[in-house]
C-alpha cells in the first residue's frame, strides 16, 4: 500500500450540543513545532513524567496518561499548543482558543491526541527511550562547549 492511500485517524471532540473538532496523534513535524516554541516548558513536562514515573514503577500508558492529565495546570501553554497541533489549527490564536475550551473538551482532546499517537505501551516506551537518549546526547554536547570568550564567537576563554 502506499502512503497516498494511508487515511490518519482522526476522533471528533464535542465541545458542545453544536460545536466540535476533530484531533489526530502527533508527529514527529509536531513535536519539533513544540519544542521550537515551547521547548524549556516539553522538557520540565519531559523531566516531571519521567520522574514522576521512576517513583511509581514502570512506563505504562495508563502512567503517562495520568502523569500528562496532572501536568495540565502547570504547563496550559504548551497543552493547549500540542492540542492546537492535533486539530491541524497551530498559530497564536489556536493556541489562545485551545486553552479557552472548556475543560472536558480539552481533557478529551489530551486524552484522543495520546490514543492517537501511542497506539500501544511499547509505543509509549520507544518514545521515552529515545526522547531520553536524545536528552542525555544534547547534556554532553553541551558540557564539550567551553566558557564563550567576550573576544568573539568562536573564542574560547582560557582559565
């Protein structure tokens, strides 16, 4: 089969008695939006599941679900974003109306967007391995850079 005959799932988000949209899973084009825009916020969401997990025991979809549901008030930004981003709707203004949905609209859409993009727990584990490698790949990059010398870029300052 080929890729123009594949058909994203999408689930309809009743907002009211005449109001709806409609949500997909997340891509990795998605992903690389919000942590454009929203990355300091993805990876202090990232670092509270993961711990937040590492107490509890295991990864499961169940964990993660209640982990991110728990992260709602604390990070409306990027929630709304990744929401915004499911309904194929992501500018300023989405994002400004993602986060105006009433709350069970907007729980609902959480909850379709992480049905949509893990399809399984060993979806939800291959996500947390890589996105974990991939933090501790960007620390030691990081930790190679020297002091930045006020002489120029490219300088480094010599202790």
């Amino acid at each position: 089969m080929g890729l123009r005959k594949i058909v994203i799932a999408r689930k309809s988000i009743r907002v009211d008695d005449n109001q709806s949209f409609q949500v997909r899973g997340l891509s990795l084009t998605d992903i690389m939006a919000a942590m454009a825009d929203y990355g300091p916020q993805m990876t202090l969401a990232f670092a509270k599941i993961m711990g937040g997990n590492e107490a509890k025991g295991p990864i499961t979809q169940n964990a993660i679900r209640d982990q991110i549901k728990g992260l709602a008030g604390e990070f409306p930004d990027l929630l709304a974003a990744l929401i915004a981003l499911a309904a194929d709707d992501y500018d300023p203004g989405m994002v400004e109306q993602a986060k105006a949905l009433p709350m069970l609209a907007q729980m609902d859409a959480i909850e379709a967007v992480f049905q949509l993009t893990f399809q399984s727990e060993g979806d939800v584990g291959k996500l947390m391995e890589a996105l974990t490698r991939g933090l501790v790949k960007a620390t030691g990059a990081l930790s190679q850079v020297g002091e930045i010398s006020l002489d120029g870029i490219g300088a480094y300052a010599v202790s």
